[in-house]
C-alpha cells in the first residue's frame, strides 16, 4: 500500500521575543527557504511542490504575512540569529537554505555567521548588497513600497518591467498559475523594516570566507538583480557554481520552477 505523504504543518514558534509563523512540508533532507521581501511562505508554493524528496522549511518574515512586524527594524545579523534560534524551536541542527532575492542576503548572512548550521547554499535571484549592480531607477521605485501586493492588477502591470524574463511577454502567467493567489499584503512597517534591514549592507568582502558549497541560480533578464551580480558573486565563493536560467527573470524560481528544481535537488544530494 502506498504511503501518504505527510500533511505539511504550520505553526508559530517564538524565537528572539517574536512570532514567526512557520511552515514544515515534505519528507527527505531539510531545506530552509527564505523569501523575497514582503512575501509569505504561500509564495514559495510553485517551488515547494516541485522538490519531492525535501522537506522544506519555510517562515514569514517579521511584518509579512502572519508574522507581526517589529516596532524597529532589526539588521541582518539579528535577523540571522533569528533564524538560528527558529531552528533551533523546530528542532534542526543543520539544514540546507536556499535565498531568493531579498532572502539571498539573509541567507549569506546566516552562512556565514552560523556556518555550522548551513550545510549547503542555494542564492537565487541573489545580490551581494551595495556594492553590487543596483536594479534599474524605476525598479527602484517600484519596489520602495508594496503596493504590488495588495493591488493584483497593479501587480500584472509593472510585472514586466519589475521582474523581466517570460513576464515581459506574458504577464498575466502569475495570475494563471495562481502563483499569487493566496498571498498576503506585507504591513507597510514590515516591509520598511526589511527595506531598511539592507541598507548599507554588502557581502563582498567576506564572500571568499563563506566554506559551504554553494549553488547560484540566476536568470538573464533580471531587472533586480542583475546576472553580473551572481557572476561576482560565483568568483568570490570558492566552492561555488552558476546555473543561468536562458530568458530567466527574477521570478523564475516560481515560473520555470520544474525546470530548476532538478538543478537544486542533485546539488543537495537527493
């Protein structure tokens, strides 16, 4: 008889004073997954689906989601240490993480500073902070607010400029595969506060000492994060690799993501 999968289990955990609301699916080898600034774990859904064999661990980020936001906005660092102390609630030692966009940072933070608990790397979407290739003055603007997330068809409009890659041609892509459709408005304070949790922050000078293995994903036509950041980037890891997605955008984590889960599934070894 064959068995069912387990049921995927959500919960908030206390960790550093806060309420992170947490979400655990799957079976196999644990993975952390950190989001996109003002996004929720249903976000990651496409992504999630895709990698069988993983148990994927995923969280809202103070102020998105269910998560409520902080009175301050809290750096990298304790934000890192935040999640430390989350595993440890949940009861994982070391996990796999992977980091999209504004989560790439937080996770290279946390690799760095909690090496121990990160066995292996994924940046996708990834930027190295201030020092890198800044999106475009209208990206800029475009993502000084969430407005995105609360107006769907605000959202459809600016998809192409915002996010590049097969929404250029075809927008309307979130809305039919409904990659969107249970997302939650990030609170104005939190999604400032994530904003701000980056400001003067940049990776580059210790990239060269971060020791796991580690895996970049990046598409070509990223208006955020430019492919010339993932390329610096892969020359500072030492033990890293690049894996560019041809037409590839910032969300294409979520769009292509049956064509890159098999990437990251034989590079964490499952």
């Amino acid at each position: 008889m064959e068995r069912e999968a387990p049921q995927p289990s959500y919960q908030f955990v206390e960790a550093g004073g806060l309420r992170l609301w947490t979400s655990v699916r799957g079976q196999g080898r644990p993975l952390l997954l950190v989001n996109g600034i003002g996004a929720t774990v249903e976000l990651l859904d496409p992504i999630r689906d895709a990698l069988e064999g993983v148990r994927t661990i995923a969280f809202d980020a103070p102020g998105a989601g269910r998560s409520p936001a902080t009175c301050l906005p809290l750096r990298l660092r304790s934000l890192a240490r935040l999640l430390a102390e989350m595993l440890d609630r949940l009861g994982y030692a070391q996990v796999d993480v992977m980091g999209a966009s504004w989560g790439s940072a937080l996770a290279q933070e946390l690799a760095w500073r909690y090496p121990a608990r990160v066995r292996r790397l994924i940046l996708a979407a990834a930027t190295p902070g201030w020092i890198g290739l800044p999106p475009s003055l209208t990206g800029f603007a475009l993502l000084a607010t969430p407005w995105r997330y609360r107006f769907p068809s605000l959202r459809e409009r600016v998809a192409p400029i915002l996010y590049g890659g097969e929404l250029r041609d075809d927008p309307g892509i979130l809305r039919r595969e409904g990659i969107l459709r249970t997302i939650r408005p990030p609170t104005f304070r939190g999604y400032l506060n994530q904003g701000a949790a980056m400001l003067g922050w940049t990776s580059l000078p210790w990239l060269w000492r971060v020791t796991q293995p580690t895996l970049i994903v990046a598409g070509d036509d990223d208006p955020i994060t430019p492919l010339f950041n993932s390329r610096m980037m892969a020359r500072f890891i030492p033990d890293s690799r690049l894996y560019v997605i041809k037409g590839g955008g910032h969300l294409s984590l979520l769009t292509r993501a049956r064509e890159i889960a098999p990437v990251i599934l034989e590079f964490v070894g499952q």
